[in-house]
C-alpha cells in the first residue's frame, strides 16, 4: 500500500534531519595550546612592560601620554621633509588627485588650521605660515566612539590606534573627525604606494587610514619617523605625564594652542606659534 | 498515493543525481598528490634545530589560530613578543618572524593553501618581502 500523505511528511522531514546532521560541526572545538591568550577587548591597556622585549635591538619606548608639539616658527617654508618621511615609512599611496588623497601627514596655512585664533590683521609672517596637521591622538576621541566595528580604539598610552584588519570602510570616523586626520582608500592603494616598506603593510580598498604616532618605531625603541627626519627639530614628541620630557618642558616654556579646544576632543598635538 | 507523470519526474531525477554526482565518480581512483612543501629555505638551513615556534603537528592544524592570536596581541595589546610551550620567546611578526624562515612563500603557504583550497587574505595588505627586494 502507498504511503499517505502523512507518513511520506515523516520520512521526509526524517530524511533531511538525517542528511544536514554528518554536516554540523559538532564536538570539533578549538584545541588551541592554553598557552595563546586571546583577549581581544577594545583599548586593552598596552601592556605593563613585564613581558621580555625581543622587538628591536631597543627597549620599547613606553609612555602615560604620547604627545606631539610642533614648533611652527622653525618650519621652513615648503618643507616636506616630514610628510615625506611618514608616507615612506607607513606606505601611504600618493592617487596623485586631491578627490582621493591619502594623508597621515599634511600641510596647512596657519589661518585655515586656526581659523578662530587668527584674524584678517595678523601679519602675513604668521597667518601665512604652513604648519604639518597630525591626527591629535585626542584624549576623547570622537572617531572611536563612533567605530561600530572598533576597529579604532584608543590605548593605555593615549595613541588613536586603528586595527586594518576590522575597519569596514563605513566613514563614520570620517564623519566624527573635526580635524579631517582620516583618509579613506577609495582604490587599491598598493599599486599607488612608491616605494613599498616590507616592514609595514599597504591597506585595501574602502579602508580608512590615519596618523598611528609611529607606534611600531616605538616599540621598536626609537622616535616617529616625522621627529626624527626633521632637521629643524620643529617636531617634539614626548611623554607628557613626564616632567623631563622634551614636550613637557617645551609646554611648561611657552605659550601654545591646540586646534579647535572648544569641541572639547582634548587634542594632543601642541602648536607652538 | 498516485504519481502524476511518475516516468517524467523519476527520469527527471535519475538525470539531476546523474549530473550531480559527475565531479564525484569522474574523480573517482585519482588521487591528487598531497602538496610538495619546501622547507629547505636558507634561514632553516642555518638553523640547529629546525624547530618551527611550536611543534610541526600543532602548527601545521593550528597556524591560523596562532597568527589570528598575534594579531589580536599586537595590534590591540601592543604586544609583540610571544612565548612558545617551551618557554622561547619570540617576535611577533608575520613578514619578519614567519617569512624570516619561510622565506619560499610560494612553495611553503601557497602550495598547501592551493591543496586545500584555502584562500587567505593576509597579503592584500602584508607585503612579501621577497618581492620588494
């Protein structure tokens, strides 16, 4: 006798049940060794330099607050040397158009930069000035918050980090950047990069990239590529919860502004003008 | 229960088991041969023992999670040196300390990877250095 309706329903369903469960990944759990910890939080804290540093030939170079002043007076007009150095050393692609620029580093009149604390009567010697604009590592930084990946955070030490490797190319930090620090990858960058630095990866398409402090030169034990190449030593970096770092004596020393206070961000690059 | 068209529909189906199963029973007795992995680089060479950062076995089932663990340490912790089971300590870096040894990338990861069919994305970023030298 033919099966009804009912029972055909029954081995079917049977049937398939039988068919999806050989496929489901049951009992195959991760042995991985328990000596890999895998904590993969947001703004974990750098860790406390307990661990043996075989990083460089240097000691890493920890901080409470990584912090850029730039001593605009002392920067000669024209010069690139910095932006230059920074693009070499992280690989940032030149698309050679100002629609898809791609910056860590860039160079802006002191009048646009500081729109707010200039005025028309300024002398040409100071609102003409061009002064390098960084990321501002801020202490609040609105970029992070806005992350819905967190592919950008902030670490222990205050730098703005991002991980390349979550970012989805979505813009919101884009968006939250008052300062404009982040630039998005709107092409494959790699065959735009001059000259590739093996020590440091490229990034795709629709990623977004930005100033990192140099932190890997600094877990390498020596300072950012900008502060280093500049001859005019216009560029300090330091710890700023230091009382005898550069940065910090510099700013005990002088009078200097931060662009654009007011949006209460808390920059950490410091114009000295 | 009665079969309307049953000829049609039991062709139909002798026809679509026929051509699904095509890759498996024209396949069938050959064997592909299992990747031919070089591990004759001169960085191993040089080296006394020749010792990956764990053990081969581990390594070779759980490279992956390794390098997706060092990742996570490196760019999120801010820490670049790891601890093997034996208590070594090495650099975290996947063009510095992996393609330091395995230097053959294409007939080390690629040959293995091409095997399984795996396609990795870590070099849209990461560059060979074999390739800018």
């Amino acid at each position: 006798m033919a099966p009804t309706r009912r029972e055909f329903l029954k081995i079917a369903g049977v049937s398939a049940i039988g068919l999806v469960l050989p496929t489901l990944p049951g009992g195959q759990i991760s042995n991985l060794s328990p000596h890999i910890t895998r904590s993969a939080q947001a703004g974990m804290p750098a860790s406390g330099g307990v661990s043996p540093t075989v990083s460089g030939p240097l000691p890493a170079l920890r901080a409470k607050r990584w912090a850029m002043a730039v001593d605009a007076g002392k920067c000669p007009p024209g010069c690139r040397d910095c932006i230059t150095a920074c693009h070499l050393a992280h690989n940032v692609p030149d698309f050679g158009n100002p629609k898809d620029d791609v910056h860590w580093i860039g160079l802006e009149r002191v009048d646009h930069v500081f729109s707010a604390e200039t005025h028309p009567r300024l002398p040409e010697s100071i609102k003409g000035l061009s002064v390098p604009v960084f990321c501002n590592h801020c202490e609040n930084p609105p970029c992070v918050r806005v992350c819905p990946t967190q592919a950008t955070f902030q670490r222990a030490d205050g730098i703005v980090m991002m991980d390349y490797h979550r970012c989805i190319g979505c813009r919101f930090c884009m968006a939250a950047c008052p300062y404009g620090s982040r630039s998005m990858n709107y092409r494959d960058p790699r065959p735009f990069v001059p000259k590739q630095n093996p020590d440091f990866p490229t990034r795709t398409k629709g990623v977004v990239e930005k100033c990192n402090f140099c932190e890997e030169r600094l877990a390498r034990g020596i300072f950012p590529a900008c502060v280093t190449v500049c001859k005019e030593k216009a560029l300090v970096f330091g710890d700023l919860e230091d009382q005898g770092s550069d940065v910090r004596r510099l700013l005990d020393g002088r009078f200097s502004i931060r662009r654009r206070p007011e949006l209460g961000t808390g920059p950490q690059v410091y114009y000295l003008l | 229960m009665k079969l309307y068209d049953g000829g049609k529909i039991i062709a139909g189906i002798a026809v679509f088991l026929i051509v699904a199963s095509v890759p498996f029973w024209y396949g069938r007795g050959k064997a592909v041969p299992p990747p031919d992995l070089k591990l004759d680089t001169p960085a191993i060479e040089r080296l006394k023992e020749k010792l990956c950062v764990e053990p081969a076995p581990y390594m070779r089932a759980n490279h992956m999670k390794l390098l997706g663990a060092w990742r996570e340490s490196v760019v999120r912790e801010g820490n670049r040196s790891y601890r093997a089971a034996d208590g070594k300590v090495y650099k975290i870096s996947l063009t510095g300390t992996c393609l330091e040894c395995h230097s053959n990338k294409d007939q080390f990861c690629d040959r293995c990877h091409d095997y399984a069919g795996a396609k990795p994305n870590c070099w849209s970023c990461h560059i060979i250095p074999e390739e800018v030298r």
